[in-house]
C-alpha cells in the first residue's frame, strides 16, 4: 500500500492485515504501534512532506509476521522502536527500508 500522509490508514491497513494473518489482540497491536512510529517517521520526513510517497506491505512467513517499509528517495530509516517494543518487534533496517518482525508466538 502507498501512503503519504495518512497515519491512521497506515495502522488500520497493518491491523487489518495482521487480523487476516491470525494475529490479533496485544501481539498485533504491538505490531501496529512499532508500524505507526515507522510510518509517522516517514510522514514527517522532507522527502515524503515534499511529495514523495511511501510505502508499506505485511506478509507471514515461517509463523512471523512482517512489516515492510519502504521510503523514498533519501529518507533514512529509524534505527529502532520505542524500547518498550524492542522485546517484542525486531527492527531490520537498511537506507530508506524497515522490515519490522514479530517472532512467532510461544506455546507456554
């Protein structure tokens, strides 16, 4: 999905598409707020205030689930989340991309 300036669509379109991955309730919603910081980095970003656009895509993969964001033309990725998220969501990040991931789930 593209996006310039629409936080709430962002975290929504990220809700939805962990809820149709099967991951709802605190684990999606740490995902989400890890994805919304991401985003409202990139928002605020000269590129993306000057007009260029972002964008974001979720897949699942080995019971992960991932997030991926992609930055225009000289944005410069977040080194990390919020250090409450950080136990929860890896952070991959590398020039104008951020891939955030969260771990499978354990049984206890």
């Amino acid at each position: 999905m593209s996006f310039r300036n629409d936080l709430l669509v962002v975290c929504g379109f990220v809700a939805g598409e962990a809820a149709r991955f099967g991951v709802i309730g605190n684990r999606a919603a740490m995902l989400v707020i890890a994805a919304g910081e991401v985003a409202g980095q990139l928002i605020e970003s000269g590129p993306v205030r000057a007009g260029g656009v972002a964008s974001v895509r979720v897949w699942a993969r080995d019971g992960a689930l991932h997030c991926h964001f992609e930055g225009p033309r000289g944005w410069r990725a977040p080194k990390s989340p919020e250090p409450r998220l950080r136990d929860h969501v890896r952070v991959t990040a590398n020039g104008p991309t951020v891939t955030l991931t969260l771990p499978p789930q354990t049984r206890a």
